[in-house]
C-alpha cells in the first residue's frame, strides 16, 4: 500500500509541474502585422492650390514615425533650410523653415520613411504635393543613373533640372527641381513645368545642392523637354460576323 501511495504523489507533482509550464507559455498573440499605416486624412489635401502656409499635417489610422528623414525625404525644389520632418502619434508634420515661392508646385517625397510603430511596415514610396499658385505642374521626367566606370546602377544619387543651358550655371544655383536614385538607379523628377531643361545628377555628400570638389558628377550633353502625346490605336481584334 505504501508504494501505490508514492507511486500516486510522484504522478500528481508531474501533472503540476507539466500545468504550470503549460500556463507560463502564455497566448501567442495571433499572426504579424503586415499591413501598412493607412492614410485617414491631410491638412492641406494632396494637391492643394493657392496654399501657402509653412506647415503640412498627414494622419494616419494607427501611431506612425518618421524614420531617418534627412536622408529619406526628399523636397522639390531643393531648401536651403531643410525643413523639420517628424511623426507624432498618428500625425506626420512638415514644417518648412524657409518662405515659399510664388506660383510654384511643392513636391515631398516620403519614400519609405513612413512606418507604423510597432511593426516598422512602410508606406511605400508615398508622395505629397501642394502649390502656391492656382495649378499643379504635372510634367515629370524620368530615367536611370548608372556607373560610367563598371555600369552597375547609382543609388542614393541626387538627380536635377535647370532651365539655363550654361553648364556654370551647376556651380552657381542650385537645383529647379530634383528627384533621387533608387537601389536600381532608376529616378522621378515629379511635377515639372512645360520647358526645355538641361540635367545634372551629383553625389551631394554635403546635401547643399551645390558641386563640391571630390563629388561625383554626371551630366547630359542634349536638352531635355518633357511632353504628353496621346494616342489612340484601333482595336483590332477580330470577331466572327455571325455573332
């Protein structure tokens, strides 16, 4: 009788410890979240006109923040006083440190810098624009940027417009408008004016706009002008008379 008793204890003891492991584990929380900030909300809208306030809200449907946004964001045209970028709760808010320029169409290029707090899901190469004036420039140019040397693609490279055709003109102003390489070297200029305009990407490792010595630089000989053509092509698929 004494053995069925211990045998008794020692299996009772195991079921304790095997429930109190069991506990401890806890729930699992469910599936990662994957799914980006969605945007509720701006102030002004995307696209406004005739705005001219310094100050720009974005807010979004969960907490937010702004990752590393003096190399992430970028703003068109170039500021001399770069702008103040920063997420808040679910408020992203720009607030520029510098007038703005009459009757000129405002780009801000978030990239990927937007993610939600916990998970650091990005949203995806988002873009803001606004205009002082009563229209948006909607021309944009476009292109790639690769190594002359090795032909491997040029990440991270500034790319610009001037409306001079002075090629000093690099050394004295900075850029009209400008775009940024991606990691396939591939760029946007976004809402550029109807013009003729000469292009220019730098290395700007100083991030003034400006070429400095021992920068990287590339340039096209041939003037660049952004137009619409529409088109229209006939369907010409064929179809059996009897139906």
């Amino acid at each position: 009788m004494k053995k069925i008793f211990t045998a008794i204890i020692i299996i009772g003891i195991s079921f304790l410890a095997y429930s109190c492991a069991n506990k401890a584990q806890g729930p699992t929380g469910g599936p990662k979240d994957e799914t980006p900030p969605k945007l509720i909300k701006s102030n002004p809208l995307n696209g406004a006109l005739n705005y001219n306030k310094k100050e720009i809200q974005i807010i979004f449907d969960e907490n937010i923040s702004v990752e590393k946004a003096s190399d992430n964001v970028l703003i068109s045209p170039p500021q001399a006083k770069q702008p103040d970028v920063r997420g808040n709760a679910r408020i992203v808010t720009v607030k520029f440190e510098e007038d703005l320029l009459d009757s000129t169409t405002y780009t801000i290029n978030f990239g990927d810098a937007i993610v939600d707090l916990n998970e650091k899901n990005p949203v995806k190469d988002y873009r803001f624009a606004f205009s002082t004036g009563n229209q948006i420039d909607t021309l944009k140019i476009s292109g790639m940027l690769i190594n002359a040397e090795d032909l491997n693609p040029m990440a991270g490279t500034i790319v610009g417009i001037y409306r001079e055709r002075d090629d000093s003109v690099f050394f004295q102003k900075p850029y009209l408008r400008i775009g940024k390489t991606d990691e396939t070297g591939h760029f946007v200029i976004d809402n550029v004016k109807p013009g003729t305009y000469k292009i220019f990407a730098l290395a700007d490792v100083n991030k003034d706009y400006y070429y400095q010595p021992g920068e990287g630089l590339a340039f096209i000989d041939s003037l660049i002008t952004p137009t619409v053509t529409l088109e229209e092509k006939r369907d010409t698929v064929w179809e059996d008379s009897v139906h």
